[in-house]
C-alpha cells in the first residue's frame, strides 16, 4: 500500500514556474484560495474527475452555512452527522465549486480561526480550516493540495517564506497559518515576528521583552527548537461587544489574536504575562503521538498551564500573588465543573476551559507530590519518550507514568481518573 501511495505522490504535477498547481490524484482536491481585496475573499475546490459532494475534514460547528456562500446558486451546504457537506441542490455530479467568504474573526470551539484579521487589512489565515476531501471524508487523509493568490503589493507568508501573487504547496497534519499583507517579517534573535502596529503599546512592549526570555527559559529543559518559529500577532475590532484572545502554535509558529476594544485596552501586565507564557510551553512540547480522546487535551493544555506558572515565578515574581490565585482557582473551578459529571461529560457539553483548568490542577498536584524541582519538565519529557512511534497519547498512560516514577499517590490517581471519566 504504501508504494502505491508514494507512486500516485509522485504522480501528482507541481508546476511551480508557472504558479499553477494541479493534484493529480483522484482522490485530491485542489484548493485555491483567494484574495480579491480586503474585503472580498473566496476559495474554490476543483477535482480532476466528477465528485458527488465536498466533505470538510474539520466541522467543530456548522458556521459554514452562514459565512461561506456559493457564487452558484446550484449548490448548498448541509450540516449532517457533525459535518459539513457542499452538493449540488440536484444531487447531480460536479468538477468545482466556488465560494465567497466571510473575512471576520470567528471563535470556534476548541479549533483555529480561519481569518484572524489584522488592523491594517492584512490577514492572517488558518489553511487547516480549508482542507476537504472529495465526495467523504475517511479520516485518514493527510495530504493537501492548496494554492493561494492575492493583489501584486501583498506579500504572502507560507511557511516562513515570502511569495508574490501566488504560491502553492503541499500541506499536512493541522494545517498552516498564512499571512497576507503589506508588512515584513522582522527578526528579533529568538523569533521572526509580524506584529500588528495597533497593538497597544504595552502589549508589544512585553512580548519583544519577555517572548525570549521565557523561550530561554523552556530551551534549558527541552532544548532549542530545530527552527526559528514565526510569531504572529493581530488584533481587530468587534462590532457586537464581543472581546478576548485566543492564542496557539503550530509546527515553527505561534500565533496570538486580540478582538474587541476592551481587550486591546486592557492594562493587566499579569494576565498578557501569563497568555505569552502558555503559548511559548505549546511550542516546546513536541507532542509525537494523538490523543486517544478529545478529553485527553488537558494533557497538553494543563502542561501549558503549569509552565506558565513555573515561568511567571521565575521571571516576574512580584506577580505571585496573580499565580496563587490562577492555581487556587484552576483546582476550584475543576473541581466544581466535575462535581456532578466528569471531564469527558464537560468536553461534550463544550466546556473547553476545564481541560485547561483540570490539567493544571492535575500538573501541579503532580508536582507538589514530588520532592524534584523540575518534575513537570521531567515528566513531560519521560512521557514524550513514551509515546514515540505514533503511539496515542492517553490520560492512562500519564497519570500511571506519574504514579511509577513521580509521586503521585495512589489515591490521587483514582481520583483523577474519576474525574476524567475516560475509561
């Protein structure tokens, strides 16, 4: 199987020259997303041969409905079983279809954005949420066919690399951020950054000051990354009150999103600290397998979390007030978001932030369990090595690698695992 697989790669015809990308393989589709202007963007799907229907490979919700148009009124999209599906209306076969897109930040559970806007017109771009697979989806897909084109004085960012007018490429895995703008990279030592001029001043300020100073901090028990990551960072407005942050990394990236007013104003050093800080861990976990279940996310996040603390008490100690209270309230608010149900029951509910809280007060149960100073960082990397090989990345696995070799009592074990409520 798998020679036949590289034979259909190979296959596949990438002329770069020309900036025309055809995926040859029938069971890819090409993807060509586009934007007409800062206001105007569409993406089309083509496949080499007739296809029933377009599944997309990620539907955390059914906002596709709304923000994505077909310019051809024979064609609709339907929410069916979790996923989305693009058909047309007379169920006949088809070769390509076009829509126009929504260009405005949306929060999707516990999933990237697909337009994270900047204040200046400039776009950043999750490629993940544009991966779709003729006719369905089988979950094994792991190869993507996109291009993208946007106006002459735009410079397009993919993978660190800047293009003109159009670039295509191969994409894999959760996909890719893209920046399309008129700004340039600028290389600050640790990072290479694009950084929205409206940030406020404050916020800007911290990141180029403490960002390498906690990568530092992370390099000491993880080592250097093989590759200088790119940091974005992006801010807009909202015009329906709405405000927060949402941050995330990808292979070389990290990404950071303000949206609403009161966000942008915002004045609480402590709590940006403590976002740049989690953010920075994700970067440095190297995660080599797949969770078994969604639940199994608080591993990840409730490391990110413990880092964050062990991070701020390093770096800015006069905060230690604001990290007792994010530990005592991260036990509390699990704690209670569990009471009457489980981990797994909260997840389905989408209570996303328990995964984050829960894990946190796991991690630093852990820890307090254990006389090491640096048992997080041990553990997380005991665990890495565990999970080598594609192995799945589960909640039994840790919390038994906890209790072997660092402390972690037996009557705290079954407890957590209760909680969880994954088995």
């Amino acid at each position: 199987m798998l020679r036949i697989f590289v034979f259909k790669l190979v296959t596949a015809v990438i002329l770069y020259g020309s900036s025309i990308f055809e995926a040859h393989a029938a069971n890819i589709l090409y993807t060509e997303i586009e934007k007409l202007s800062a206001k105007h963007w569409q993406v089309s799907y083509q496949s080499q041969t007739p296809i029933k229907a377009i599944m997309f490979a990620n539907s955390p919700d059914d906002s596709r409905i709304a923000r994505w148009q077909p310019l051809s009124d024979a064609f609709k999209i339907s929410y069916i079983n979790g996923r989305e599906i693009v058909a047309r209306k007379d169920a006949t076969t088809f070769t390509s279809v076009t829509f126009k897109l929504t260009p405005t930040y949306i929060h999707l559970p516990k999933n990237y954005a697909p337009f994270s806007p900047f204040s200046n017109n400039a776009m950043l771009l999750h490629s993940g949420r544009f991966f779709a697979c003729p006719n369905i989806c089988s979950g094994n897909e792991n190869l993507w066919a996109m291009a993208v084109k946007a106006p002459a004085e735009d410079n397009i960012f993919v993978d660190g690399i800047s293009y003109k007018i159009k670039t295509s490429w191969w994409d894999k895995n959760d996909g890719q951020k893209l920046y399309i703008g008129q700004q340039l990279s600028h290389d600050n030592g640790s990072y290479i950054g694009i950084v929205d001029p409206e940030l406020s001043s404050e916020i800007a300020k911290q990141m180029e000051l403490m960002l390498p100073k906690m990568m530092s901090i992370l390099e000491e028990s993880y080592g250097v990354l093989p590759k200088k990551p790119m940091l974005f960072a992006s801010y807009s407005e909202t015009n329906d009150g709405r405000f927060g942050h949402q941050g995330g990394t990808l292979p070389n990236q990290v990404f950071m999103h303000w949206y609403g007013h009161n966000v942008y104003k915002e004045q609480d050093a402590a709590a940006t600290l403590w976002f740049f800080a989690h953010e920075a861990a994700h970067m440095y976990q190297h995660m080599s397998g797949s969770a078994v279940d969604p639940v199994d996310n608080w591993m990840h996040e409730g490391h990110a979390e413990m880092m964050a603390k062990k991070i701020m008490l390093s770096l800015s100690p006069q905060y230690e007030g604001f990290v007792r209270a994010k530990v005592s309230e991260a036990k509390s608010h699990c704690l209670a978001s569990v009471n009457q149900s489980t981990l797994v029951e909260q997840v389905a509910l989408g209570n996303y932030r328990a995964l984050y809280q829960c894990g946190f007060y796991i991690f630093n149960t852990i820890e307090n369990g254990d006389a090491r100073i640096n048992t997080t960082e041990t553990l997380w990397l005991d665990y890495m090595k565990e999970i080598t090989g594609n192995k799945k990345v589960s909640s039994d696995s840790l919390l038994s690698l906890a209790e072997l070799s660092y402390g972690l009592s037996k009557e705290n074990n079954n407890k957590f695992r209760n909680l969880i409520g994954n088995e």
